[in-house]
C-alpha cells in the first residue's frame, strides 16, 4: 500500500548515515526490499537513522524533525516516511508525519491518501488530531498537505507563519513530530521555506543522494540552516542511485 510506483519499488534500498556529535558514526548497509512503509520501518538503516537521531535529540520528546535537502529528488520523503514508521513501530511513542511540502505533497503516497489539509478546521483552533489521518501502522498518524494552492489565499509570507504554527501545534499534541519538508534548492515562493520552518524543529536533517548531490549545494544548505539558528543533527547520505552499492 503506498508505495512509489515503478522500479523504485523494488529498487535497492541504501542510505548510509553520518551524524555528528559522534553520536552515531557512520553505518553503511544494503538492503533489497520490496519498499512499503511498513517494510521501511523494518530496514536496518532506516532503524539506525532513527537511533542516532533519537540520541541527537537526547530522547527529549515531546520533539520535533524536520528532513529536508539541497534539492529536489533526493529521498526526503522515503526518510521522513522511514524515521516516523521506525518511531511508531519500534518505541511507544505517539508519531505525526506531517508534509510541509506543499509546493509538491508526496507523503500521502506511502499511505495511499490524497493530499488534503483541513485550513477551516486548523484555523478555528482545532486539533491537528481531528485533521491528521490514522494510517496502516499503530501510533502513526499523518497530516497531509493541502493541494498545491488551493485553500491558500494568503501570501507566501503568511505560509511560512502557517507552517510554523502547523509544526508548533502538533508537536504540542504528539510525541515525535517528522516534517516532510521541501527542499532549500531552488527557494519558490509558493514553498513554505524549510530554513523558516528549520527554527520551530527540535534537530534538522539533511537528505543528500550520494554522487548526485554536489558538494556545494550540500555545504550552502547548511550553511543556510546553521545561519537561521537550525540544530542540523547531521547528514542521511542517501545512495540508492550509488552502483558501487549494488
Ligand atoms: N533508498 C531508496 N531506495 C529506493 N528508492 C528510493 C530511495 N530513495 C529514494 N527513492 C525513490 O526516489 C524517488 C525520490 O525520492 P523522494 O523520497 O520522493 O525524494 P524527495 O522527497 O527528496 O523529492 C522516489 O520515487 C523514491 O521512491
Ligand atoms: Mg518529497
């Protein structure tokens, strides 16, 4: 259910991880697996992602993740997806995946739902609980985004202050909240910019596919988030594209 279409379904599933703080060091592991979410929360890497992720934190929760990237393509959603089905299935934590990117929603495609978000509801102070979705797995819920524009008459100014009240709210609902972000590369004004939405997380990712990524690109979106005041945990080296790994 949910799963991306076409070979990348079956494709081989790599991510090696990096992490400062030498919380984590490095793990690089290869898994071939028919990719579902819930497969995803099963893949060694992924539950590694999550460990370092959770000592980076100092497994002080209620918290906060946002994953985002240089630029488009780069695994984003496939770890945001990862980390909130690791969290849910594997701790007894209450988990919200919530997809920031409404410039192109594509969280809702792991759980097989459309990309919807309730703005009357949110905006009359409802709960983010009313408006987010159950899904196929116990503790792990999900906002949707809304529909690229519609339900936004306001100006991209007022998106970001939308997205930052999105991820302030949930996490005051939920344990371990993991935002699906866009990517810092190209900046769009119809995007709710994720070096913004970087200062109301707990810890920042950065999903880098490796051998693609360049390593400029790498270092400015750092620099970017580290600017703003972000608390960039470290580096997801995604590098499924990667032959040596096959
Ligand atoms: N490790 C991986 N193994 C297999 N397919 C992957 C992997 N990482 C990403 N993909 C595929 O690459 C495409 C882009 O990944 P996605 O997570 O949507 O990137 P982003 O959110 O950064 O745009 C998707 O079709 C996804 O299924
Ligand atoms: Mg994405």
């Amino acid at each position: 259910m949910g799963a991306p279409a076409g070979d990348e379904a079956t494709a081989l599933c790599s991510v090696v991880l990096e992490a400062r703080n030498g919380t984590g060091g490095k793990a690089i592991m290869t898994q071939s697996a028919s990719v579902t979410v819930k497969t995803l929360a099963d893949i060694i890497e992924m539950k590694r992602i999550y460990s370092v992720i959770d000592n980076a934190l100092g497994k002080t929760y209620p918290a906060c993740l946002l994953v985002t990237s240089g630029a488009r393509g780069e695994g984003k959603t496939t770890v945001a997806a990862g980390i909130a089905a690791v969290a849910a299935t594997h701790s007894t934590k209450q988990v919200l995946a919530v997809d920031l990117n409404w410039f192109k929603p594509a969280l809702h495609e792991w759980f097989g739902l459309d990309p919807v978000f309730d703005v009357g509801t949110f905006r009359n102070n409802g709960l983010i609980k009313d408006i987010a979705q159950t899904t196929n797995i116990a503790n792990l819920d999900i906002l949707t985004a809304s529909p690229p524009r519609e339900g936004m008459t306001e100006s991209a100014g007022s998106e970001y202050m939308l997205g930052t009240e999105i991820v302030t709210r949930a996490r005051a609902e939920y344990d371990f909240v993991v935002v699906d972000a866009s990517s810092i590369f190209p900046t769009n004004r119809h995007m709710m910019d994720p070096v913004t939405l970087s200062k109301a997380a707990d810890g920042v990712v950065l999903v880098v596919l490796m051998n693609v990524t360049p390593r400029q690109q790498v270092k400015r979106a750092r620099m970017f988030l580290k600017t703003a005041g972000a608390n960039v945990l470290g580096v997801v080296v995604n590098q499924w594209k990667n032959p040596m790994a096959r």
